[in-house]
C-alpha cells in the first residue's frame, strides 16, 4: 500500500508541475520559440508543432526523474 502512496504522490507532483508550467509558461521568452519548432502559416490556416521544445522538455524531465529515483 505504500507503494501505490508514492505513485499517487509523484502524480501530484507531476499535476503540479504542469499547472505551474501553464500559469508562467508564456512568462518564459525562449519556450515555445526554439529553433527546430515547426511552424507552418497559411492563408486561413496556422499549424505549429513545438519539436525542439518537447524534446528539451523531454530531456528536462527524464533528469530529474532519474535524480528521484537515486
């Protein structure tokens, strides 16, 4: 049963983290304007995949979950 305390804990952490990250993302200048981010722009249509910013929020996370863990 503590185990699944623990999951429920990181999930909380996870929620928050989220949360925080949309509240004060936009405050952040280099987020969502990295080189590497697909932006496509059309008459009607705009299309924008934030590749190279996933992917340094991907690296961001594996680390500190790999910090937890030890």
């Amino acid at each position: 049963m503590s185990d699944f305390g623990k999951i429920l804990v990181v999930f909380g952490l996870v929620l928050v983290g989220v949360g925080l990250l949309l509240l004060y993302g936009s405050k952040i200048p280099w987020l969502g304007r990295l080189p590497g981010d697909i932006t496509i722009r059309r008459e009607n249509v705009t299309f924008y995949f934030p590749l190279a910013t996933s992917i340094v929020i991907s690296l961001i996370l594996t680390f500190l979950l790999w910090l937890f863990r030890r």
